[in-house]
C-alpha cells in the first residue's frame, strides 16, 4: 500500500509540471551608437505567440497589430501619436492574397490595394502607390510601380520594380541556415513577405543585399552585408550591418537581439 501511494504521489508531481511549449520570441531590438552604447530600442509585446505592438523606447512611433484566427489580419502604424498608416491583409490557401493599405501624408491620406498573382508558387506580380506629386492647381497624380517577386522556400530571393517615376530597380538577396527573430511570431513572416524591399522579415536571416537602378542613362547601385552572432539556439544576438553604394560613403552599424528565453 505505501509504495502504490509513494507511485501516485511521484506521477501527480511530473503531471503538475507540464514542459515550457512557448516559442523563443524576440522581445527587444537595440539600436547602438558607435561606441557601442544603445542609442534606442524597439519593445515587442505579445498575446502567446502573436504579436500585439512594437513601440519605439521613446514613443515616438509605435504599430499594434491584429489577428483574425490564427492570420495577422492588420497593423495600424502610429507616429508621434497619430495615425500614420494602416494595413489590412487577406489570405487564401494559406498565401497572402491583397493588402489594402491606408497612408496618411500631410496634407494628404489615400487608400488602394494591393492585389498579389501568384503566377506560380514562386513567382508573384503586383502593383502599388509608391508616391504621388502635386501639380499647381492641387490635384493630385498618384505614382506607381510594378513589382515581379521572386520566391525559393518561402523566402524573397528576387524583387524587380518598374515605374515611369524611378526607372527600374533589381533587388536580390542572400539568407543564412539560422533562425531570424521573427521566426516563431505567429503569422507575421507570411504577413510581411513583401511588405518592404530590405527583406529583413523572413524566416531566416538577411546575409547580403544588392540593389542596382536604371533610370534613364542614370545608374545607381548599393549592397548591404550582414555578418551575425548567434546564441546556442541559432537565434541572432548581434547582427553588424555595412552598407555601400556609388553616391555616399560606406556606413557600418550594429544591434542587439533579446528573447523571451
């Protein structure tokens, strides 16, 4: 009788303490100085594994985010405590279909969607407002530009933009083996995918970009390299960015990652 009771009580304690199942999640971002001090941060707040806000140290800008079910459904951007922009995302069969997006520019706020054809799994076409211009009598012409994007293993490998404002512009990138910090928030890679040209939100890490434009009989070129230090889990805890192009000197600048655990 004294060993079934000294089994039972054994089992009760192992069941009362059930294994750590949440997800290594990036919880701030530091920027530093030269001299390597932090010169600002970017904080991450979330609900499990999705994410709520991402608020500047200073408060200067700040996005909170939604989700419908388990898909990041919008992001509203605020700057110095306004409205800045906001962006709405649609999915099917798993893919990010359209983003309708809202971008306020004193005087001026607009809206338009941005629909995404998946020609095939790894080769995507969609426009977008790039900007605008003012003509003297106050009507407003809205810029656009073309984007072919070109995908291997989920990830953004080639980007090509087109548009009678800024010529033609050819963006590839090159990604490490490791885990990027935005890995495990819920959603947020698949949201992001072509949400910006500097490619950093992904499911891995940005190693090199190069950037080259054609613009009339105008060039211009730029690359980025980004050299990491990894912690035991493959997570990056420093990445050291330098950056180079043909019309400004090379600039080198680091930060620091921290994590849930």
């Amino acid at each position: 009788m004294a060993s079934i009771l000294i089994i039972g009580c054994s089992r009760t304690n192992d069941e009362g303490t059930p294994p750590d199942t949440t997800p290594v999640l990036v919880t701030k971002i530091n920027y530093l100085a030269a001299d390597g001090s932090t010169a600002g941060s970017m904080n991450f707040t979330y609900s499990g594994d999705k994410i709520v806000k991402a608020e500047d140290s200073d408060g200067s800008e700040k996005i909170e985010y939604t989700y419908t079910g388990e898909d990041l459904s919008k992001s509203v951007r605020y700057v110095d405590g306004k409205i800045n922009s906001i962006e709405e995302y649609s999915y099917a069969n798993g893919k990010l279909t359209s983003q309708k997006v809202t971008e306020s520019y004193s005087p001026h706020t607009y809206t338009f969607t941005i629909n995404y054809e998946y020609v095939n799994d790894n080769y995507v076409k969609y426009s977008r407002i790039i900007g605008y211009t003012t003509n003297p009598t106050g009507g407003i012409t809205y810029n656009y530009a073309n984007y072919e994007a070109f995908l291997s293993n989920g990830k953004l490998n080639k980007l090509i933009s087109t548009s009678s404002s800024s010529g033609t512009t050819t963006y590839t990138y090159t990604y490490d083996d490791k885990n990027s910090p935005y890995r495990n928030i819920k959603g947020f890679t698949k949201a992001m995918l072509f949400d910006s040209s500097d490619a950093e939100i992904s499911q891995s890490n940005l190693t090199k970009s190069n950037m080259s434009q054609v613009w009339g009989t105008s060039t211009y070129s730029s690359s980025r390299t980004m050299n990491y230090t990894y912690n035991s889990n493959s997570y990056p805890t420093k990445r050291t960015t330098s950056s180079t192009s043909s019309s400004s000197p090379s600039t080198t600048f680091s930060v620091t990652f921290e994590y849930n655990k």
